[in-house]
C-alpha cells in the first residue's frame, strides 16, 4: 500500500529525486498531529492559570507549550514550510471550538510559526538538533512579541517589567518546545514510524553499494 | 449538547460567504489593532458587542452568557499594563506596583481593545462552519486542494484520537502504572501518553493520505466541488453591517466622547 509513496523504494530501480514540496501525506500527518497539539493548546490554558498565583506572571514560564506544534512537527517531518503549516493548524482547533480568540490566535500562529521556520531555514532545514529547536523556539517567542507590541502596548511597561515577562517566555520556548519537543521526537522516532515520512532517500542506496 | 450549541435562527452573518467574512474581520482587528484613542476603542467593543447579539444567531441569554464572560477578558488583559505600565501622573506606588494616570486609561484601552476582538472572532467563529470555510477558501482564494481536505479529513480522525487517548489511559490504569516525582517523572508521563498517540496518529494519517492519493486528493488541475461557494446579496449585506459599525462607534467617539484622551500611548506624550 505504502509503495504508491515511496516511489523507488526498490533496490535497483533507478531512484527518482524527491520532488520539491510538501506531498499530500505530509500535509495530512503534519495537520493531524498539529490538530492534536492544538486539543493540549485548548486544554493547555488551565495549566496556565494553574501557575498565575505564583507570583506575577509565573505563567509565562509555561507559555513554550504554545509553539511546540512548530518545533516538534518540523523534527518528525524535516520539511520547509511544515513549522507555519502546524502552528496554525494548530491554532485552528480554537476555531473549530468556537472560541472567541481563533482568528486571533490563527493569526498570531503565522507569526509564531514564521519565527520557528526562520531559524529552521537559517540552518538550511539540515539542522534537526535540541539546540535548533530550543532557537526555534525562541523565534516563535519573538514571532509572538511582534503583535503584542501594538495589542498590548507591551513597550510601554516598565522596562523590568518588560524584559522579566519576555525572558521569561522565551526560556520556557526553548525549554518545551524545543528540548521537550526534541526528546518526544527522538522517542517517536524510535518507534520506526517516521520512516513512513521519510522514505529511503537516494544517498541510503548510495551508501549500501560502498 | 449538539443541539444547545447550534445557533437558534439564521442571519446575514450566517448566509454571507466565509472567506468575505474572514477578510473582514482581519481588516476590523487591524483597524481596533491601530486604534490609540479610547474614546473610538470603547465605542467600537460597544458595537460589536452589540452587534453579537443581533447576527450572532443564539438566543439572547446564551450571548449575554458570553458578554458577561467578556468581563473576565478585560480584567485579565488589562491588569498588567494598570499594575505596571510606564506613566508620570502617580496615583498609587506599592512596592513595585505604580498605578498612573497613563498606565490606568492604557490599561483599560486594552482591556476594550480585547473585548473587541473577541467580539469580532466570536462574530466568525459563530457563524461559519469548518467546512464552508475551507470549500470557500479552495473556490475562492484558490488554496490548493490537497491542504483543504488534509485539514477536513483532519477534523474527521480527531476523535479517533481522543479514543485512542481514552484506551491509552485505560490500559495504563489496569497496568498499575505510575508515573515518579520529579521533572525525570514528568518526561516519562508524557512519553507514556504521548509517544503511542502520536505515532498511532502519525500511521493514521498516512494510510489516510494515500488513499486521498489514490482518488486524486492532491491533483491541482480543475475539479468540481460538492458544496458550491457564492457570493450573494448577503455579502455586501454582512460588508454594510460591519462599516457601519466602525462609522457610528467613530462617530459616537466624536459627539459624546467619555474619556478625552487622544492616544494612550506612553511615547506619544512626552
């Protein structure tokens, strides 16, 4: 069943270069799994509240939560433009249920998913480590910053203020959704399914005739 | 539950085209986005929050449920910038919490900028349905087919994740398995839950993409579609609502302004 995809999956045949571009089953995993990130996103904002009483703005310290769709899809499927496509997939579970922050939260997703991606393709798309993530991470933070500038006015706190809540954002984007994310990843990866996504590529045979 | 929360009686709202209503809104948050006057921020979360309750198409105290909902919004969005905002005009200094003037009136303009846009997303969200958006999306914007039906054949396997999930935490609890303290405990909780749902989802998704392969899901050439987007007279129907809106809350700003404060930003008045 699986041969329709992974054309030239024969040893011998003559190996066909991967086409550019995501494929329908990229598209497809990268969404369902997205969708299913986007559920613990829904559920993820009574964690959230669960720390507010802390002390002053200890929620952010769990804000990464929010773009590990970005980081954890692109380590599975290593492909350009899957770290947007699932953060907003992501962020459009808020639509389907029904809440009054979806088309925000969709647009903020694009944003957050760009900053992730930019980084991802500042390494070429070559670089899958916990590191890239965690910096993957930290771009979706600023991606997030960007609208809250003119939202919430953010610029005019108190500079401490300011750099507290943002730092402190930004540690917990590279802490869960990028060494979290990597963690869940190589896990997934152990389980042989991300084979499916990325079938044996020409260098594999290349490298068995040696 | 399904029938609670299907809207009782069809609007403007609910018959003009999706993609129509998408673009604006975008526009309306972009305006609210670069709205600096809190006499114009004010009048348009009155707008728009009365206009929830006309085209929306719930009944009157399911809104009035969401509204006062809207109260919590504003106290949560507005807090920091009243507790910790940048401002001269002292009103209160504990510790590190000053009160100003500014980072007051700041702190409500956020606040009603929030209840704007949440009127504004409640407003889409309550009246387009996933799959019209997407088929109006496909028709009218041309988003390549393959990523509209991934999201709706998406939609469609969720729940059999959500069972899965329900098996998992079954199979676990039968097991005995517990989970150890500590962020190392934590890390193998998670993978306990995450690592068959994701994978299971992973192969699920697969097998369904190839056989969207196989009856030409992902082709771009031209294909007919089961629901038929239009554009119709509710169109510019839904357009003259929301102007409308935007005119009066402007022109209400300017005739019986509350709070005369032309920006709320700190930068603008040094």
């Amino acid at each position: 069943m699986q041969e329709s995809l992974n054309q030239g999956n024969r040893p011998g045949a003559p190996i066909p270069a991967q086409r550019r571009g995501l494929k329908l089953s990229d598209i497809l995993v990268t969404i369902l799994v997205s969708l299913v990130l986007g559920v613990i996103y829904h559920f993820w904002s009574s964690v959230y509240k669960l720390f507010s009483p802390l002390f002053f703005q200890a929620d952010e310290l769990v804000y990464g939560m929010w773009f590990i769709a970005a980081t954890l899809v692109f380590l599975l499927i290593r492909k350009p433009g899957v770290a947007v496509l699932a953060e907003v997939a992501a962020a459009h579970v808020e639509i389907l249920f029904g809440s009054e922050w979806g088309i925000q939260l969709v647009l903020y997703s694009v944003l957050q998913g760009l900053g992730a991606e930019l980084v991802f393709a500042l390494f070429r798309y070559r670089k899958f480590s916990g590191s890239v993530a965690a910096l993957a991470g930290v771009g979706a933070s600023v991606g997030s910053l960007i609208p809250d500038i003119y939202y919430g006015y953010v610029a005019d706190y108190s500079t401490w203020m300011l750099i507290a809540k943002y730092s402190m954002r930004a540690v917990s984007s590279a802490l869960i959704a990028g060494y979290l994310a990597y963690a869940l990843a190589k896990a997934v990866e152990a389980t042989g399914v991300t084979s499916l996504l990325r079938p044996v590529a020409a260098k594999d045979y290349a490298a068995l005739e040696d | 539950m399904k029938k609670w929360l299907n809207p009782s009686f069809t609007t403007w709202m609910h018959r003009a085209n999706p993609v129509l209503k998408l673009v604006l809104v975008i526009l309306l948050f972009f305006v609210a986005l670069f709205t600096h006057r809190l006499d114009f921020m004010f009048y348009q979360a009155v707008m728009f929050t009365l206009l929830l309750f006309w085209q929306s198409g719930y009944a009157f105290w399911k809104v009035l449920l969401i509204v006062l909902s809207f109260g919590l919004v504003f106290i949560s969005s507005s807090s920091t910038m009243i507790l910790f905002g940048k401002g001269d005009e002292m009103w209160w200094e504990w510790g590190l919490i000053r009160i100003t003037e500014e980072s007051f009136y700041r702190g409500i303009h956020i606040g009603f900028k929030s209840v704007t846009f949440a009127s504004e997303g409640l407003l889409f969200v309550l009246t387009t349905s996933s799959v019209d958006l997407f088929y109006a999306l496909m028709q009218k914007v041309k988003l390549p087919p393959k990523y509209a039906y991934s999201f709706m054949a998406s939609i469609r396997l969720l729940p059999m994740v959500w069972e899965e999930f329900l098996i998992r935490r079954n199979a676990l609890r039968i097991r005995g398995a517990r989970s150890l303290k500590g962020p190392r405990g934590w890390f193998a909780g998670i993978k306990m839950y995450a690592v068959p749902l994701l994978s299971q989802s992973i192969r699920r998704a697969h097998r369904v993409a190839v056989a969207m392969e196989a009856k030409a899901f992902n082709g771009n050439g031209r294909r007919s579609y089961y629901y038929p987007s239009l554009f119709t007279r509710y169109d510019p129907l839904a357009a003259a609502v929301f102007a409308a809106a935007v005119v009066l809350a402007l022109m209400l700003s300017d005739v019986f302004p509350l709070f005369h404060i032309a920006d709320v930003r700190y930068s603008a008045n040094p």
